[in-house]
C-alpha cells in the first residue's frame, strides 16, 4: 500500500502536513467540529504532490493524482472561520496551507488558510494532528500552478 499516512507532534511535523495538503479541495461541509471531542475533521480531495513529476521534466501532458483524505486535529478548544459561511455546505474551498503560531507553550493556534482569503483558526492546547488517505484515488489532468 502507498496510502499516506502522517502525524504531528510539533512544528515542523505541521509544515511537512501542510505539504501534503496544499491544494487539496474541500467542502465547507466537510469541516466539522466536534467539541466533546475536542476534534477538528476535514475530509478532502487531496492533490498527491508525492507522485508529481517536477515541472518541465516531460514533454508531454502527465496525468496526476488525487486521493481522499482526512485531516483531523485533536485537543482543539475553539473554532473560529473567516470569508467563508458555513451555512452553503458544498462551498468549494483550496486549502492552500496550514499555519502555526504558539501562543502560550504548548498551546497555540492552527490556521488553515483557503484560496480567496478564507480561514479557519483552531485554538489548541497543542499540534496533535494526523493525516490518512482513505483509500479512494483517482487521476487528472489538471495540476495546481502557483506560478506568478
């Protein structure tokens, strides 16, 4: 099996999640928050740059890959969202990075920033986050570009 499967404990765990993230595609209700649980879901459809070759390598058209995936964070105290509404469930969202600032050790906020300026903040008592692909993957034609 290739399936991903990540977790982080810290910082730097956090930005190799957000490398595996970035672009993934998301619905706004697949963002769930469960406080008695204290857990933050999101399910995506993630772009698996893991398998893209580097840009310019080949000539011709490459087909790449996407997989569902799970995102979730635990020992989450708060939620808070920004430019987006929650209210239209199959709102389409690119997640674009994951974004750590401490604030009182261990604790500290999430940031998941979404193309178009939306955000989601997760106030944590610390990063304890794990990344899975589900099993379901697919290919296409389609890469993300950031190029300016």
């Amino acid at each position: 099996m290739d399936s991903l499967r990540l977790a982080a404990l810290d910082a730097e765990d956090l930005a190799i999640l957000s490398a595996h993230t970035q672009d993934a595609v998301v619905l706004t209700g697949e963002c769930r928050f469960l406080p008695r649980e204290k857990r933050f879901v999101v399910t995506m459809n993630r772009f698996v740059w893991e398998k893209a070759p580097p840009r310019g390598l080949f000539r011709f058209k490459s087909s790449y890959e996407r997989r569902r995936s799970v995102l979730h964070f635990d020992r989450v105290l708060a939620v808070k969202r920004t430019g987006l509404s929650m209210s239209d469930p199959d709102e389409v969202l690119a997640l674009l990075s994951l974004q750590w600032a401490e604030t009182q050790a261990p604790s500290g906020t999430i940031d998941l920033v979404f193309a178009g300026g939306a955000a989601i903040r997760l106030d944590v008592e610390c990063i304890e986050a794990q990344l899975a692909d589900l099993g379901a993957r697919w290919s296409t034609d389609a890469r993300p570009d950031h190029r300016i």
